[in-house]
C-alpha cells in the first residue's frame, strides 16, 4: 500500500534518476552532429578554425589516415564519429526505455492496488460525498495518466530542455548576437503557443461537458424509450438533441479556431528567425571577408540554421509534455484524494463472543445517525433490544431510516449518538470481520458478480459443497430456475447479473447469505421483487430449516413482519413503536394506520 | 468497401472542401519552397572556389540577396495565412459531417421497433452516439491531416529536390523511409503485447468498476480481502504486460532518431563530396536546404502509416453506424383513431418474444369506456407484455386486438399512442428539473403541474427539495423509488388521455401514501378507462373487472368479490397477503 503518488515514486527513486541521467548521453550526441558537419566542411574547404570546433577539428585531423585523399578521408573519420556516437546514444536509450516502461507500470500499479483497497474500506458515509463514478474514473484513467506522466519524465525530461537549453547555447558560442536573437524568440513561440493552447483547454472542458450532455441525453432516450414512445414525444425529443448536438458544433468551431492559430503562427515566426538570421549573418561575412581570423563562416550559418530546426522541433514536444505533465499532475491530485481519506470504520480487536439462546444479541440505546454534521437525523433516538433466537421486524415507509438501522448493526456506518451493543458489548469492540462474519445481511438491491451461479453463492463462503448450494437455492425457490439450465450451478452470471430478472436476482442472494451460516441474518425488502406466495414460502423454509437463527426483517408489508416476536415501526426516523403485533395494534397509531391501509376493511 | 455512406455527408459541404485542399496546397508549397530559397541565398554569397586552394568565396551582391529575402517573407505571409484558414475550415467542415451523422442516428434510434433498441444496451447506443462518432471524426480529421498532407507534402518536396539535384534527392527518398519500415518493424512486434495489455486493462476495469459499485455490499458479505486478492492478481498481470507494450513502443523513437541522424549525416558528407568535386553544378547552400528536407522527409511518412490505426477505428465505427442506420423503420400504419377509446378488445390474441415459447396464450377479453380493470397474477405471468402489445410496442403473433373494432394493426401507433397514458414498472427520470419530468407532455398551465402533485401528494416531498420544482434531477438522482414513481405518475395525469396504465406504478411507494395516491388517481380519473397492475391486491379491490393471469393464459375473469366467492387462484393469490 502507498500512501500517495509521492509515496510510490520514492519508492520507485533510483529509477527516476538512473533513467534521466542515461538519457543526456543520447541528446548531448544529438547537440555534437551539426558541430561535426560544420568540422567536416571546414576542414574540406580550407576555412580558417573557429574556437567552438577547434576540439572536434583536431580531432579528426589526428585520427589516423584512412583513405588517401584528404577530404575523403575527414568525411569518412567524421562520418564514423557520428555512427559511434549514434550507436553510444540509442544504447543508453533504450536502456531508459526499459527504466521508464518498468517504472510507469510500477508506479501505475502501486497506486491502482493501493486505491482499490483503500476504496473497499470506506464505509456508507465516507462513500455518499465520493460518487463511484469518480472512484472507478481515479482507478482506471486518473492511475493511467499518472503512469504516463512517469514514463514520460524519465523518457523526456531531461532530453528535451538539455536539446533546447544546450542547442542555445553552442548558437550563442558560434555568435552571440543570432544566439541572443534564438534566446528571446524561442520564449515568444513557446508563449503563443502556451496562449492558445491554455485558451483552447479551457473551451475543451466545455466540450466535454457537451459530450456529457450528449451522452446522458441518449441513455435517457434509451432508458425511456417506451415513455417516449407513449407520449408521442419522438420529435421533441429530437428536437431537444439537435440543441445539444449544436452547442457541441458550436463549442468544438470555437476550440478549432484557437488551435489554428498555433501552427500558422509558429511557422511565421521560425521563419522570420531564419530571415533574421540570415540577413545579419551575411552581413557579418561580407564585413569580414579580409579578416583572417573571422569566425564567422558560411558554415556557420549552415550550422545555426540546423540548431534553430532542432529547436524548434523540440519545442513541439515540449509542449505536448508539458500538457501530459499538466493532465497527470491533476490526475496525481485527485488520486491522492482518495488515498488521503483516513476511514473512520476500522477493523480493530479481535474479539470474539459467545451467547447462548435468549440471551441479548443485540441493543440500541438512544442512537441517532445522520450523514453529515449539517444534515437532518436520518435516525432519532432508536431503543430497542433482540435476544438470540428471536425475530424482529422493522416496519416504516420509504426513507423512515429502516435500513440504516441493518447498515448500524453491519458496521457499514457508525452511530452519531447512543449506543450499539453486540452480545452484551460495544458493537465497535470486535472486529469487523467478526461481525459481519456472523451477521447476513441481505440487501434490497440484490446484486451479481460476473462469474457463475456458484461462484456468486461462493463468494461468501469457500469451503462447501454442491450439495449446501443445492439447499440453499432450494430454500430461497432458486433451485426452480436455476435447474432449468442445462449448466445448472455453473451458468453464467453477466456483469451485474443481467441475464437474471429482479426476482430472480433476490432469491439468488438470499441463497448467498444463508450458506455462510450466519447467527444473524437481516433481510432488508430482499422479497420485494417476489410475489406474496414466494415471499412468505422463503420464510416458512428459512424458520424450518435454521430454527435458531436470529433474523431482522425489514419490509413495507405488515404481512412479511406480523409474525416476528417484536417490531419495530419507523416513521421518518423517529421510533413509533416497539412491541409485537397485537401490542401494537393497539398502541401504535402509525402501525394501525399501516395496518389498515394494507387490509382495507377486508376480513 | 461498404462505407459509401460517408461521401452522402460530405456531398453538400464540396464547396469546403474544394477550399481546405486548395489552401492545403497553397500553405505546403510555400513552407517547403523556403528551405530551397535559404539554400540560394547561402549559395549566392559563398561559393566554393575552385582555382588554386579549394576554398569559399565570399560574393556579398546586396540586390540580389534583397530579393531572396522579399521572395522568403512574401511566402511566409501566404503560408501562415493560408495555413490558418486551411485549419479552421476543415474543422468546421469535420465538425458539420459528425453533427449530421449523430443527428441521424438519434433520428435512427427513435424510429426503431421497441425489440430492435431494447436489443442493445444503453451503453451500446451511448457508444455509437459519443466514440463511434468521435472515432468517424478523428479518423476524417486525420484522413485529411496526415494522409493527403503527408502525400501532398512528399509530392511537393520531392519535386523540389528534384529540380534541385537528383543525386541527393535519390539518396534522400531512397534511405529516409528506411525509419519508417524500421518502425514498422517495432510495431508490429509491440502490436501482440498491446493486444495483451488492452484485454488484462479491460479486464481490471470491468472488474474494479463491479467491485466499486458495490462496496456496502463486499463490506457486508466480508469478502474485501477475497475482492483485494483477485484485483491484485488481475492488476499485477496488467503491470507485467504493460512494462512490455510500453518498452516495445517506445523503440520507435530512438531508432527513428538514429537512422535519421545517420541518414543527415550521409546527406551532408556526400553534399560537402559533391560540392568539393565540383560536380552536378552543386551550391554549398543547398547541402544546407537539403539538410532541412532530409529533417523533415521522414515525418509524412510517420504520419501516413500512423493514420492506419485511426483509420481501423473509423472504419469499425463506420460499419456499426452503417449497420444501425440501415436498420428497417419501425413498421406502421396509416388509418388514425380519431374518437375516443370506447371499447378495447382482445382476440384469441398469443404473443412470443423468441417465436418458441408463447408467453400469452389465447388471451380473449373486452374493455368498456370508464371501465377499470385489473390485471393480477405472478411474477412472469404475462401482465407487462399484455399492456406492452396494447400500445403496439410489438405485434401480437397470434390474433389480435381491437379499438373501437378497428384491428390494432391497421391504427398508426402515434395517433393510437395519442389516446393512452402509461406509468411503467420502472420510473424514468431524465436529466432536467422536476418540473420538466411531470410537465413533460408539454402542457402551458403550469397551475394544473401544481394541482395534479397537490392531489396526490407529490408537493411534500418537492417542496423540501433545493429549488423545489426547479429542483435538477438525473435518473442517479437522490430521489427514492417511491419518490420516482411518484413524479411518473404526475406526469401521467397531467396528460389528458382516454385510456390510463398503471404497471406497478406504486410498488415501492409506502402502503400509507399508495392509499393516498389512489384515491387521488381514481378521482382524477373517474370519466377514463384504466388498466392496473399491482403487486398488493388492497388497491385494486375496487375495480369494475380483474383478470387473474398465470403462466400467460387467463384463469379467472370478475370482481373482487366474486372472485373471492370462487376461491379460485385469486383467492389463494389475495390470501396470501395476510398469512
């Protein structure tokens, strides 16, 4: 686990700087062969020496002869140098290929792992201020440009400012003054450049908001289909995407005029360099022309336009670094977003208890929850108690905080206020493996993993046979259809179990909370997609065939929880009732009230 | 190839197009001409003298090296001027084709049989609207950009050289693409481990992005460390093939760089042989000009074959916008239904999804005006699909049904549309504020938006809400399901229609406020025929007619009370309810 980007690239340190330094050898050879090429033409034509080459010059001229004719002989001598050169050069740089691939991808990987696991131990609160959208985008693209953005370093960082920098300065060394001229031109290319990208980026946001919209607007159309159809809606709704499909035209025109400028604008400006340098370097010969010791030659005119191409050539690639450094700097940012987050649900001791039956399993005294500090109680002052054995059903409308209450006792979230117990202590004083060990708990919301039938019963308990998963599913009126595949068990389960209907889904889940066996087991509306013969058979089998088991069941329908030995009725986060059925019906207005909307003066 | 489609969109922007490509030539023959005019005015002033030491001489001629100069600026002006306009216009032109291609597919999309768009997922059709037509438009832009550039440009420079010397312009074409076969090379090699490296990200990917959707979940199933484990595993293959596709990538630009280093440097020595001999008529300055087309030769032939991936990826898009524009409009029909619903009828009527299993069989039933009828029975019973076929979002494969005696299948599915309203089982929501989902039938009496949540006690919870009915909301929205259904029902309401269908419209509304809701609907909904689906039997015991369904066939047909009599299947089914 790292804690941060900085974390793993410390780790990745020798990397970092091994590779970088390698690379300077290929792009100091790079700076060399323009001074090897004006030695050449000097030597062959009898220029008088010029100090910045006087080294390469005197070294071609001592190497030993190798062909008779003198010009021959300083081409091939300086030709080989060059080859050497070249050869010594893409050496070394593959050698930093090699660091920079190896380093990205261990960079990239440190941090997904690290991110991935960080994300699993965030509870419900932390995770309601983090969309998962923005999770799954921090792992998968934000990592990447992360890893880019490394590879990229140890490739160029170095090479492109030591060609840039080093390229200025044998340009001021040949003269000084088309040197000076490079130094202050190349920041104004550099700066239009930076102008109207930086101008273009800002209206690439709004294009990808464009896209968003785009996006957003076909999955409604598709997801409503059937309304839109209904409601004759077809050529509004075109008419409404025509919009869309215009602001985004009109966005992308607005971008594609600023990146148009840049290309015209560079080449404008490199070509007025080489007009400048040309005129003041030909004036600088032919004032010279008597001068013996004139260092300006027509070679370096040759050789100052050669630097001015590489230049420029390295700027282009600089920019784009600097815009693959920029997007994984912010990419870097939101990464160690998520590995920063310190979660407050954390697995703690290792506790662990035993209760016999009747004895209390659990209890809340006076616990409130809410999400933030600012926000409203999502759950008031809830006191209740639940011996080993027993049932408790937990009654109450859309958001009267039943669920909150299983998320409390699964340890998914912690109270705000009062006290949870857990056999007879704190809840927070086990661990949470422990605890969810024990505790089953089934959600509305039933959901699949990709893989197959079995490995989604599996998933929670490893060690057991074909023949549990055959009870269970026979216990949660899975087996029916599950036997209808001619892979039984095996059948493919798609991503988020989509080859299987709602119903379908729930009794596969419930099939996966029973196998582990658990004390406790809350089912949380887990029927609410089953018809009512279906709901109540699954709850006849459960009592059958696990008579000591603790259960919570939290529903919307009097009929699944006015069996349970006590209930707990909830409106709007506020206790309005504890007791059994019967108690309640006489004591709780709101339960009444449930009561008799579900029954309607029948029977 | 089947991608003539695309000349259908580019046809009415010719006239653009005429103009990228003449300014295209326009900016590419001045930029490559300068090089050529440097090496002259070079040549102009030092040549290599050739009497008794071989050596340069310098011949300074003002007027004439003014000229080179006027001659180099004037092409300046013309290239970056039309360099620009070449670049706008063509991203005006790119970006006029995608707008009408996604047009078209929205235009496709809606006009799609039910079957044939709930054939696809949503991600699909997100797909072929953002990146299939992303990749169309990359792979024009690039098209353009690299590939008649990149030839343009090797066309024109080539020609230069040529007038210039034809021994040099032999050495550069022949050795400078040598760096592309080179590269070439590379990637075919890096191509394998690419393939390898794509399929273990997508692999992660699906992976982390099932895993994160359900964290409470693997929390609660104790399953992190499993969960941990197999992202590990899944992660540390993507890290070993990743180091190996990014190595064998990035091969390509190092050995580009060596063989064009060599090949400078080849360009130059035989340059400085050739003008040292005296032969070919050879200037000093045009080694020089010769050096910068050497530089720049390599890079359109890099462009040219790095067009090929993008051209790949235009060509998939292409073929599955191709196949999905190609794609039969939905069938219909001319004969409009003009009066009101007075009766519906359904005759003997089967329907199967695959053309095997019959999921309704010999349904035979009517509906008066003002009638309202419930349809009860199992999950998988058949309800949906029954309305489903009512509002001809498929056609029935057996007998059929009637309105008003008129065959279903003779009535245009707008003008029999126009007459019903729906709540579907699953509320949708769209992105857009609150009252723009209930008002989305378009009425101009917003008083009647506020009225119809009012009655049915929908302005509780919307009053709460930010900006209340100016609320935004997305279908991930805060909003419960109960809240959802809810806001489907108003919008319902608010459209004046002679046949009303609730399908489980308040299946995860609290039973207190169904009650509510109910009672509102009924009221608002007396002079109207309407048909509802429900789970919990309490609220349709007042309906005139339920049909009990099981297993696609009709069992019993009556009221409430004489079903109850029967102590048939309904009976068993209302039962239930209470233990």
């Amino acid at each position: 686990m790292v804690s941060s980007v900085r974390d793993s690239l410390k780790r990745n340190i020798s990397y970092l700087i091994v590779g970088p330094t390698l690379k300077v050898f290929e792009a100091f050879f790079d700076l060399l062969i323009p001074l090897f090429m004006k030695s050449i033409i000097d030597l062959s034509f009898n220029q008088p020496h010029d100090s910045v080459t006087s080294i390469i010059i005197s070294l071609i001229e001592s190497f030993p002869k190798i062909h008779s004719e003198t010009i021959i002989n300083y081409c091939l001598v300086g030709g080989m140098f060059i080859l050497i050169m070249g050869i010594v050069g893409f050496t070394t740089t593959m050698i930093t290929q090699f660091l920079a691939a190896k380093c990205a991808s261990n960079v990239g990987s440190d941090i997904r792992l690290s991110l991935f696991k960080k994300v699993l131990e965030l509870n419900k609160k932390e995770l309601s201020s983090i969309s998962t959208n923005k999770i799954q985008t921090i792992i998968n693209s934000d990592t990447f440009q992360v890893q880019q953005g490394v590879m990229y370093f140890i490739r160029l960082a170095t090479r492109t400012p030591f060609i840039i920098i080093g390229s200025l300065i044998f340009s001021i060394m040949l003269d000084y003054q088309i040197g000076l001229l490079f130094l202050i031109l190349i920041p104004s290319i550099i700066f239009i450049i930076y102008f109207f990208m930086t101008k273009s980026s800002k209206q690439y946001l709004l294009i990808q908001e464009d896209l968003e919209t785009l996006s957003s607007k076909v999955s409604d159309t598709i997801s409503g289909i059937r309304v839109i159809k209904v409601f004759n809606k077809e050529d509004y709704e075109k008419n409404k995407f025509k919009i869309n499909v215009d602001k985004y035209k009109k966005d992308v025109s607005i971008a594609s005029k600023y990146n148009a400028f840049i290309n015209p604008l560079t080449f404008a400006f490199v070509t007025l360099i080489i007009i400048l340098t040309l005129v003041s370097g030909s004036n600088k010969i032919s004032e010279n022309i008597n001068n013996e010791n004139n260092a300006f030659l027509p070679s370096t005119l040759i050789t100052l336009v050669s630097y001015l191409d590489q230049i420029f050539l390295t700027v282009i690639v600089l920019t784009n670094i600097v815009i693959i450094f920029i997007r994984s700097l912010a990419s870097s940012k939101r990464v160690n977003s998520i590995l920063s987050i310190n979660p407050s649900i954390k697995n703690e001791s290792n506790v662990k208890k035993e209760i016999k039956q009747k004895e209390e399993y659990i209890s809340f005294n006076n616990v409130s929850f809410k999400y933030f500090d600012n926000s409203k109680e999502v759950l008031k002052d809830i006191s209740f108690k639940l011996n080993k054995g027993e049932s408790l059903g937990i009654i109450g409308s859309t958001g009267s905080g039943k669920s909150t209450i299983a998320n409390l006792i699964n340890r998914l979230i912690d109270s705000t206020s009062g006290e949870i117990k857990y056999k007879g202590m704190n809840i927070k004083e086990y661990s949470l493996n422990y605890l969810r060990e024990e505790t089953s708990y089934i959600q509305q919301k039933a959901v699949l993993f990709n893989g197959s039938i079995k490995s989604n019963i599996l998933l929670s308990n490893l060690d057991t046979d074909d023949n549990d998963i055959n009870k269970v599913l026979s216990i949660a009126l899975a087996d029916e259809f599950v036997n209808k595949y001619p892979e039984k068990i095996n059948y493919e389960v798609k991503e988020s179990g989509k080859n299987f209907s709602g119903g379908q889904r729930q009794r596969l889940s419930i099939a996966r909370g029973l196998i582990r066996k658990p004390e406790l087991l809350i089912l949380d509306d887990s029927t609410s997609a089953l018809d009512l013969i279906s709901d109540k058979k699954i709850r006849e089998n459960i009592s059958s065939n696990y008579p000591d088991l603790t259960k919570i069941i939290i529903s919307q329908r009097i009929s699944t929880i006015s069996s349970c030995d006590n209930i707990l009725v909830l409106d709007s986060g506020i206790q309005c009732g504890f007791g059994s059925h019967q108690e309640l019906l006489r004591e709780s207005k709101v339960y009444k009230d449930i009561y008799d909307s579900q029954n309607r003066g029948e029977k | 190839m089947k991608n003539k489609r695309i000349f259908s969109y580019i046809k009415p922007y010719k006239k653009i197009v005429i103009i990228v490509f003449l300014l295209l030539s326009v900016f590419l023959v001045s930029q490559s001409l300068i090089p050529l005019l440097v090496g002259r005015y070079i040549n102009n002033f030092a040549k290599a003298s050739f009497t008794d030491k071989i050596t340069l001489i310098i011949n300074y001629n003002q007027s004439e090296l003014t000229k080179y100069i006027i001659l180099i600026s004037s092409l300046l002006l013309f290239g970056s001027v039309s360099c620009f306009f070449y670049e706008y216009y063509l991203a005006i032109f790119v970006q006029n084709v995608i707008a009408n291609i996604r047009l078209d597919i929205y235009r496709k999309i809606n006009s799609l049989s039910i079957s044939k768009i709930e054939g696809k997922t949503v991600g699909e059709y997100v797909q072929f609207v953002i990146s299939d037509v992303e990749n169309i438009s990359l792979g024009i832009s690039s098209f353009i950009k690299q590939l008649l550039q990149g030839i343009l440009r090797i066309l024109i420079t080539t020609i230069i050289m040529f007038c210039t010397n034809w021994f040099l312009s032999i050495c550069v074409i022949v050795l400078s693409p040598l760096s592309l076969f080179v590269s070439k090379f590379v990637a075919k090699y890096s191509y394998k481990s690419f393939n390898i490296t794509r399929d273990n990200t997508s692999n992660l990917t699906s992976y982390s992005v099932e895993a994160t959707n359900n964290i409470s979940l693997i929390q609660s199933l104790n399953n992190q460390e499993e969960s941990s484990n197999k992202f590990e595993s899944l992660n540390n293959s993507l890290k070993k093939s990743s180091v190996m596709s990014q190595f064998s990538s990035s091969w390509t630009n190092p050995v580009t760089r060596l063989i064009n280093g060599l090949i400078y440097s080849l360009v130059g020595i035989s340059g400085i042989v050739l003008v040292y001999y005296n032969l070919f008529s050879l200037g000093i300055g045009d080694v020089s000009a010769f050096l910068t087309y050497t530089n720049g030769y390599t890079k359109p032939f890099n462009d040219i074959s790095s067009v090929i991936g993008e051209f790949e990826a235009y060509k998939v898009a292409m073929n599955k916008i191709d196949e999905l524009l190609d794609n039969e409009d939905d069938i219909d029909s001319t004969k409009k239904l003009d009066d009101k619903i007075k009766s519906v009828e359904f005759k003997d009527l089967s329907f199967s999804y695959d053309g095997n299993k019959d999921v309704l069989s010999d349904i035979s039933f009517s509906i008066k005006e003002k009638e309202k009828v419930a349809l009860v029975g199992q999950t998988g019973s058949g309800k949906t699909t029954l309305v489903s076929l009512l509002l001809r979002f498929y056609e029935p494969t057996k007998g059929t049904i009637l309105f008003n005696n008129n065959d279903i299948n003779s009535i245009n599915k707008k003008s029999l549309r126009s007459h019903i309203g729906m709540v579907l089982q699953d509320s949708w929501i769209f992105n857009g504020t609150i009252k723009e989902n209930i008002n989305y039938c378009g009425t101009n009496n917003e008083n009647e938006v506020y009225n119809i949540c009012n009655e049915i006690k929908a302005n509780s919870f919307i009053e709460t809400m930010k900006d209340k009915y100016d609320t935004h909301i997305t279908s991930n929205s805060s909003l419960s399901d109960g809240q959802k259904q809810i806001i489907t029902i108003a919008r319902v309401l608010l459209d004046q229609n002679d046949l009303i269908i609730l399908d489980e419209a308040t299946s995860n509304i609290d039973t207190l406020s169904e009650k509510i809701i109910h009672n509102a609907f009924n009221s608002l909904t007396k002079d109207k025929t309407s048909i509802i689906i429900a789970h919990r039997l309490s609220t349709i015991t007042s309906c005139d007619k339920i049909i009990a369904l099981n297993d696609g066939k009709i069992v019993e047909i009556g009221s409430h009370k004489q079903l109850l009599k029967n102590k048939g299947y309904y009976y068993q089914l209302y039962n239930s309810q209470f233990k």
